[in-house]
C-alpha cells in the first residue's frame, strides 16, 4: 500500500519536472536535471527493491489475506449453508409436522364426523324405527279398536233390533188385543145403546099409546093388525131362513164341515164342492180364535186347505214379514210349513191364506 502510494508521488514529480525542462524558461538548469536523474536512478533501484519486498510481502499478505478471507468465506458459507440446511430441516420438520398435525386433525376429524354421522343415521334409524313401531302399534290398536266398536256395534244393534222387534210384535199385540177388546167394547155399547134406545123408544111410544089410548082405539087397533101381520111376516121369513140354514147345516154335514173356524176339513191340492163357494160373500163369519180376529174368507181358505189357527199363529210369530201387494197389509211367509198368511197392518187381523211358496 505505502509503495504503490510513493510510487504515484515520484510518478507525480517526475512528470512535473519533465514540464519543468520541457518549458524553454528552465533550460539552465539541465545540470541540476541530470544530477536529479541520477538520484532518481539509485533511488530508483532501492525502491524499486524495496517496493519488491514489500510487492511480496503484500502479495503474503493479500494472499493470507484472501484465504483468511476466502476460509472466512468458506466458513461463513458453511455456516450459512448449514444455517439453511437447519433451516430448510426445521421448515420441513415444521411442515412435516404440521402436515402430520393436519393430517391427524382432518383423519381426526374426518373420524369424529364420521362417527357423529354414524351416530345420527343410527340415532335416526332408531326414530325411525321406534316411529314405525309406534305407528304400526297405533295402526294395529286403532284396528283393534275399529273392529272391537264394529263388533260391539253390530252386536248392540243385533240386541236393538231383537229387543225392538220384540217390543214391536209385543206392542203389536198389545195394540191388536186393545183393538178386538176396544172393537169389542164399542159393538157391546153399540148394542146395549141401540137395546136402550128401542126401550126408550117403546117405553115412550107406550107412553104415548097410554095417554093417547082413547082417542086413537080405532088407530091402535089398526097398528096391532098391522104390527101383527109384520111380525107374522118376520116369522115366516124366520122360519124361512132357519130352513135355508138347516138345509146348508145338512149339506155341510154331508161333507164333515163344522161351523167351527177351528175344524180344518181339507189339505192343500185337494178340491171340495162348498155351498157357496164361488158366491161373493165367505161361508163362514169373521171371529176371534186365540185373542186374533180372523175374517170369514180367511176361515174359508184355512178350512179348504186343512190349515189350524196353530199353523196360521206360528207363521205369525215365526215367518218372514214382507209388505203386501195391496195397501196396508203385511205378508208373513213360513218357509216350513210352506204357506203365507195376509193381515191387515193397522188392525193385525187375517184376511186370508195362501198355500205354497212364490
């Protein structure tokens, strides 16, 4: 450093001295010039000897200097290499182990979801089926239940329906049995008030006779003529109608028919030649036979077929009721003894009986 700083001086000077003998103002001084230059000769080689030692000792140094230098460098690289390969460790380490934490977190929570969908869809497949058991539970109770009230249902109304049907034949009876005894009743006033008011009518004309006996003898004389001939008139018409009635008895008799409505006197198929048979009104009258008022056409058919008032009463009570085909009448059917029998819906009586099923 120092001979490479003295070399520029002398370089310096000696340039400034050639200006110096180069200017025509110093040429006296070419003396003082050589002198000068031979100094600087010598000078020169003990410089220049100097500035080789110390070149060289430079170069030693610059070059221990430079290893130094470079090994500091090699050093300090190594270091810094090994700085970065630590680094480069600990960042991969890091990112090892926050990968592997990453990853052990997402498995961990990819395993809790995992496990917490595993227990929902198990969690919801027991609603579900707890649900499906409830409902089927609930469908089958409410079954249960429809058929037991459709069951108790149909049973109340099969026991309604007896009771009320039983209740209806009962009232029916009841009602027919008011009607004959209230019919009964109303015929016997009937009878007793028409009786009374001919007593009171004739108390009343004997009154009238009494009291007016004397001014009408001829009058009453010619009424008792009068009145006997219609009483003659109404014994011959009598007597007539018991001959009439002896001679019907007489023919009835022939064929084993009695008066009864009780007494059957033929079967169903068989034909019988009756005194009246085909006139308009019945041979026999209506009556009453076990509380039931039959008619007299009714009397005549259940005669010809050989019919008892037991026959016709069990298909009262015991065959199937239909509505007739005329207004008002009602048809029981007895499937057994194979017959029907007709009666009026209002009253109950029986107007006729009919063989055979339709």
């Amino acid at each position: 450093m120092n001979i490479s700083r003295g070399l520029t001086r002398f370089v310096a000077v000696l340039g400034m001295l050639i200006m110096a003998f180069s200017n025509p103002a110093f040429a006296g001084c070419a003396s003082l010039c050589d002198e000068f230059a031979t100094a600087v000769s010598r000078g020169w080689d003990d410089a220049a000897e100097v500035a080789a030692r110390n070149a060289q000792r430079q170069a030693d140094e610059a070059a221990a200097a430079a290893q130094r230098q470079a090994a500091e460098q090699a050093q300090q690289a190594e270091m810094q290499a090994a700085q970065e390969y630590a680094e480069r460790q600990a960042q991969e380490q890091a990112e090892r182990v926050a990968r592997e934490q990453a990853e052990r977190q997402a498995r961990e929570q990819a395993e809790r979801v995992a496990q917490e969908q595993a227990e929902r869809q198990a969690r919801e497949q027991a609603e579900l089926a707890a649900r499906e058991q409830a409902e089927r539970q609930g469908r089958e109770q409410a079954e249960r239940i429809a058929q037991e009230n459709t069951a108790r249902q149909a049973r109340e109304q099969s026991e309604r329906i007896a009771q009320e049907n039983i209740q209806k034949q009962t009232r029916e009876q009841a009602e027919h049995v008011a009607r004959v005894q209230e019919e009964n009743s109303r015929a016997l006033a009937k009878k007793a008030d028409d009786e009374k008011a001919f007593l009171d009518k004739q108390h009343a004309d004997q009154e009238f006779l009494q009291q007016k006996k004397v001014q009408q003898d001829q009058f009453l004389e010619a009424k008792r003529l009068e009145e006997t001939r219609v009483a003659e008139t109404r014994r011959l018409e009598e007597a007539r109608v018991a001959q009439v009635q002896q001679q019907e008895k007489l023919a009835l008799a022939q064929i084993d028919v009695g008066k009864s409505a009780k007494t059957p006197v033929g079967r169903s198929g068989q034909q019988h030649n009756f005194p009246n048979a085909n006139a308009p009104s019945p041979r026999n009258a209506p009556e009453i036979i076990n509380n039931r008022s039959y008619s007299g056409h009714a009397i005549d058919r259940m005669q010809e077929r050989g019919y008892t008032p037991s026959v016709i009463e069990n298909a009262l009570q015991n065959g199937i009721p239909s509505a007739g085909s005329k207004p008002n009448t009602l048809l029981y059917t007895d499937t057994v003894n194979k017959l029907r029998v007709v009666t009026n819906s209002e009253t109950g009586n029986v107007v006729t009986v009919i063989p055979g099923l339709k």
